[in-house]
C-alpha cells in the first residue's frame, strides 16, 4: 500500500522495532519483553495475550539487512537502516525509484 501512494523520487521513512543484538541490552530487552511485560500486563488487564502479541511479531519481522533488501525489491534505491536506543528501534529510509 505504501508504494502505491508515494510518488516516484519520494523519501520514505519507517520506524520499527527491533531486535537489540548487543550485550547486555540484548539480554534485558528479551527479559522485559517476554517475562515482565506479559507478567504485568496480564496483572493490569487480565489479557497476557494482549502483551505477548508485540514481543512475539517483532521477533519474527525482518530486521536490518533483511528487511532492506525488501524494501530495495519492492523499488526503493538508496536504502539505508539507523538504530536507535540501543537497537531497540530502528528507522529504515530509502527513495522509491522512479519509473
């Protein structure tokens, strides 16, 4: 849907969640993630599933090299990925190519 409504030559950003890979953020985004978020989730509002979802899809998005080499199939050039907060985001950005 993106493609198809941003014009050829147009920026495009995205941030997404990521998967930190350096120690110990590493170690501790996973603890939170998958222990104390669905564990204080379930307390707060009854529904573990609601917090377990989030950890669980971005575990299973492409990050980083695999997701840019997505973003450059589905015709966009000069792509290019910046972690932030020690890797726990990161903005990818590219220029969609013209026709």
């Amino acid at each position: 849907e993106m493609n198809r409504v941003i014009k050829p030559g147009s920026p495009v950003f995205i941030l997404e969640f990521s998967k930190p890979t350096r120690f110990p953020v590493k170690q501790f985004y996973h603890f939170y993630s998958f222990k104390l978020l669905p564990f204080f989730g379930k307390l707060i509002s009854k529904d573990k599933r609601a917090y377990t979802y989030l950890p669980e899809s971005i575990k299973e998005f492409p990050a980083g090299k695999d997701f840019l080499a997505i973003l450059e199939k589905c015709n966009y050039s000069n792509c290019s990925a910046k972690t932030l907060s020690f890797g726990i985001a990161t903005i990818y950005s590219g220029y969609k190519k013209r026709d």
